[in-house]
C-alpha cells in the first residue's frame, strides 16, 4: 500500500496560483475534479483529506466525492475575498459530509497539510464523541429499563405478568417478531412453554422438550446464551414449534433464568424485526432477563405457597378448603344478580379395585389422571376441587339445571371413554357416578347444595352407577309432601 497522502482537486491537475511552499510533493497528490472520486476510490490507495480548489464550480463533483468518502476532511482551497467556497458550503448544508472550512490563497503547502491534518484529528475526535454519546444513551437507556423491571417485576406477584413485563421491556430494545418463556417442570425433567407472543402465533398447548432438548432445553441443560443466524443450519432447533404454531423461525437469541444460581428456565427471541441478532443482543439479553429471573422466582415461590392452603397434593386441584370458600362467593353473586349456579358432585365407581390390583401408587395416579380429565372437559369459568377419597367437585357459575346436566354427561362420558395408567404400563378403565344440585332451586347456602348434589349421587349409586341425576328442589320435596 502507498504512503498515506492528500488530494489536491484542481482543474487539470494544474498548480495552484497562491499556494507555494516546497518539500511538500511527497505528501500531496493533484486529481482533476472529474477524476476525484475515483482516486478517492482507487484500491491500495490510502488518502488523510482533501484541498478542492474552487469548489463552487465543481459541486455535482464535489458532493459525490464527499458521498464516497464520508471519512474524510474535505476544505474549499480559494482566493482570498471570494464568495465560491461560501456558495458550496451552503448548498451543500444537507449533505451528511460537510466541508471542514476555506483556506485562503495565498498559502504555504506546509500550512495546508497542517490545515488537513488538524481538520483529520478534529474529525477522529468527533467521531470518537459522537460514538462515546450514542454509547452513554444507550446504556442510559438500559439502565432506565432495568429499572423499570426491577420496580414493575417486582411489585407483581403472578409469574406471567412478571415475564410479561420482562418481555415486553426487552422488545423496546431488541425488536423481535415473537418470543417464548420456557420454565423447567422438575418433577418431568422437563421444559415447558409457559408464555409465546408474537406476530401471527397460533396458542400452543402441553408443549414440552426434554432438558437438552431444543434451543431452550439446550440453554437449560448448559445455562449457556446462544445466537443462532439461521435454525435451519443448526441441530438444537425443534421444528415441531413451528408445525404448530404455524410460525416460521428464522433465527433465534436464547438467555437462561438464573435466579439465585439455580436455573429455572430460559427465554427465547425469535427474527429480530431490523438487521440481524448481534453479539450486542445477546449480551443485552442477558442482562435484561438477570433480575426478570428473580422476580419471577419470587412470584413462583409467593404462588405456590398461596396454592398450599387452597391445593390438593396429590391431584393439584383445588381442595374442600377452597370449594366451600369459592361456593360461597358464587352464592353470594347469585342472589345479587339473579343467576344460577350449579355444582356437580361425584365419586368414582369400584376404585377400590385400584388399589387392590395395582396398588396405592397405581391408585394414586390414577385419581391425578381423573382431575386432569376434569380439568381438560369442563369450562375455564368452572372450579374442580378434590372434595376428599375418590370424590370430585365441580362449581358451574351462572348454570342452571339443564346446563348442569349436560355437563354432569359429558364429564361421565369422557371419564368411561378413557384409559387410565397407560403411563404405568396398566389398561384400567373407570366410570362415576354424579349428582347435581342448582341454587336456589335446591338450597340457599352452600351447604345445602353439597349434601343435595351428595344424596342424589348416592341415588345413581343404588340405581346401577354410571350416571347422571339431579337433585330433588325444595318446592318438589314441598309437592310431595303436600300429596
């Protein structure tokens, strides 16, 4: 490569009337205006700034040059008292490159390199602010944010809007087409998507990988980030995300959630919405999702301490505890606004055979297996509780009787269609039995509404199981006993 030299741009290459001074050759080089820019252009050529002498009358010349070498001092070389470098300067005001100033004729060349030299320095140190001020916005910015996390996560105590807030703080610095939360299911040794938003996202459900498994199980198992330009080259991508919900991965950027040095899940941001994922993201991420972590831990551990009082161990359904709370406040509704509520109470037929043939743990799973066929048959509105045994409960707001009932069938219906303890390598089927009571047709207070649901249970009971039967209402016992 050459030594490094100015251009002098002067018609014709011709010497410059005024400028004088000898032993300066080696450090300028002379181009015509129409072959500026492709000197500035030339491979192997490195170039300090540029003298254009008379710039007004080249200033189609003068702004491509300045286009194609941004980096570059550029001054306007002119006779003193003229007008013309004036001129282009101010027609070439919204030009990002802008000339550095006007040296006046006569001058010495030594006075003119030290001219460009100066201007070279001043430009680098210009450079070097503006990049240390975009630097200091930018980590303003993010520490504004990370505040905001830490303050909003952290005053809430339900796991998905913490991450919820996490995320959507994250997008305001890494805008992405969608993103996932992953959470490790100990129990399962497994991850499980818990949160997915974004463009064009199809809902997903039960959808799980093993640790190690997919990008975030991968990330789980290493508690490593990771940047991936293009899934499609590399092997920990699961394409079964994609096949159901429908959206199309390009590349992804994955954090881990430590929370306390234990590992509990990750993140993911899937197709960055401007230019590609940077090694700047991924250190952004990571930093953004440290005190998510936290919080999100915080409000995991504050649920299920919360969901003790009120949980079933064994099935995970809400305990008796919470049904006779939960029942009353429906009850409480119900005679405010007018609306029927409903509650189906029902017990498994022959579960004792469970136990007797496969044992108390085959028993066991199988009533876990019982409350997640309820969970998966009722509505969201509805409230399943473990009342106790092998009885089940199921509160239906605003439900009348004829609702109730069909329900109360469908429930029997997907209990006898299913097979239970497949997992244990068992093909156990079971039927229950079910009785229905409705405010206030069948009692005003939630007690009795459990013993009438409880009696016409035990009714389908003597009568040959399997079956559904409402209780009897408080004006039908009054008719009978009128009779």
């Amino acid at each position: 490569m050459r030594m490094p030299k100015f251009l002098l741009v002067t018609r014709g290459g011709r010497r410059v009337a005024g400028l004088s001074g000898s032993g300066i050759s080696a450090l300028l080089e002379t181009a015509d205006p129409r072959h500026a820019a492709d000197a500035l252009a030339a491979p192997g050529r490195s170039w300090l700034g540029v003298a254009w002498h008379r710039p007004a009358a080249d200033s189609r010349l003068l702004r491509e040059a300045m286009r194609l070498r941004k980096d570059l001092p550029f001054v306007a070389l002119e006779p003193a008292g003229t007008r013309g470098a004036r001129v282009a300067r101010r027609g070439l005001r919204a030009q990002r490159g802008l000339l550095r100033g006007r040296v006046a004729l006569p001058v010495t060349g030594v006075t003119l390199v030290d001219i460009l030299v100066r201007e070279a320095h001043l430009m680098e140190s210009e450079t070097r602010l503006a990049a240390a001020r975009a630097r200091a916005r930018t980590y303003q910015r993010r520490l504004s944010i990370l505040a905001d996390i830490a303050q909003a996560a952290n005053s809430v105590l339900e796991p998905r809007r913490v991450m919820e807030i996490v995320m959507s703080r994250a997008q305001d610095l890494i805008p992405t087409r969608a993103w996932t939360l992953f959470l490790i299911d100990e129990k399962e040794h497994m991850v499980k998507l818990e949160l997915a938003a974004g463009d064009d996202l199809r809902p997903v459900k039960n959808y799980r990988l093993k640790i190690g498994q997919g990008v975030a199980g991968w990330v789980v198992q290493y508690k490593k980030p990771v940047l991936i330009d293009d899934v499609r080259e590399d092997r920990r991508f699961d394409a079964r995300f994609d096949m159901l919900t429908g959206f199309r991965t390009r590349s992804i950027l994955s954090a881990p959630l430590i929370s306390r040095g234990r590992i509990i899940g990750a993140v993911e941001m899937m197709n960055r919405r401007r230019g590609r994922f940077g090694d700047d993201d991924l250190a952004m991420l990571t930093t953004l999702v440290e005190p998510g972590a936290i919080a999100l831990e915080n409000a995991i551990l504050y649920q299920r301490s919360t969901e003790l009082t009120v949980t079933d161990d064994l099935t995970k359904l809400f305990n008796s505890r919470y049904l006779n709370v939960q029942l009353g406040r429906e009850i409480k509704r119900s005679k405010r606004y007018g609306v029927p509520v409903s509650l189906i109470f029902l017990d498994l037929d022959g579960f004792k055979q469970i136990n007797d043939n496969h044992g108390h743990l085959a028993g066991s799973r199988a009533l876990y297996e019982v409350g997640q066929v309820l969970q998966d048959t009722v509505r969201e509105i509805d409230v399943v509780s473990r009342y106790g045994g092998d009885e089940f409960t199921v509160i239906l707001p605003q439900t009348g009787a004829s609702g109730a009932m069909i329900i109360a069938d469908r429930i029997r219906k997907s209990i006898a269609d299913t097979v239970f303890l497949t997992e244990m390598s068992h093909q156990v089927k079971l039927t229950a039995s079910f009785g229905v009571a409705t405010f206030p047709d069948c009692g005003e207070t939630r007690e009795d509404l459990i013993q009438q649901a409880d009696q016409a249970m035990y009714r389908v009971k003597g009568s040959g199981k399997n079956g559904v039967m409402m209780a009897v209402s408080e004006r039908q016992e009054a008719g009978k006993g009128q009779g």
